[in-house]
C-alpha cells in the first residue's frame, strides 16, 4: 500500500484552493492556512473580501460637491 503518494496528490489539490487572499478593507495580503477564511487577520473584518460594508449606498456631499 502507498498511502504516502496518495497524501501527497491530495496536499497538492489543497494547495491550489490555499492561494494568496487579499483584503479589500486594509489591502492585506497574506495566504491562509485553512480553506475557509472567514476574518481579515490584520484588520478582523469579516467583510475582507467586499469593498463596502452596507448593501445600499447613501448619496453623500462629495457627490453634491461634485457638480
Ligand atoms: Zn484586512
């Protein structure tokens, strides 16, 4: 039996999944140990992954400002 080289396909087929993460809160960039990757390590947020925080956007005076 060669369980050895079986380990090692499947460590390989994990390592595609583990690729470098970015935050798009703080810009961190860092390459996760686990699959799932629920927090920013940096920052904490569990937003890392979106740009804002609330689903709708207000208008805000920069875009009044703007005209
Ligand atoms: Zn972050």
């Amino acid at each position: 039996m060669s369980l050895t080289s079986e380990n090692l396909s499947n460590a390989k087929r994990f390592n595609i999944e583990l690729k470098q993460l970015l935050c798009k809160r703080c810009l961190h960039e860092w390459l996760p140990r686990k699959t799932e990757v629920r927090t920013c390590p940096k920052c904490r947020s569990p937003y890392w992954d979106r740009k804002k925080e609330r689903p709708y956007v207000r208008k805000t005076k920069t875009e009044e400002a703007n005209k």
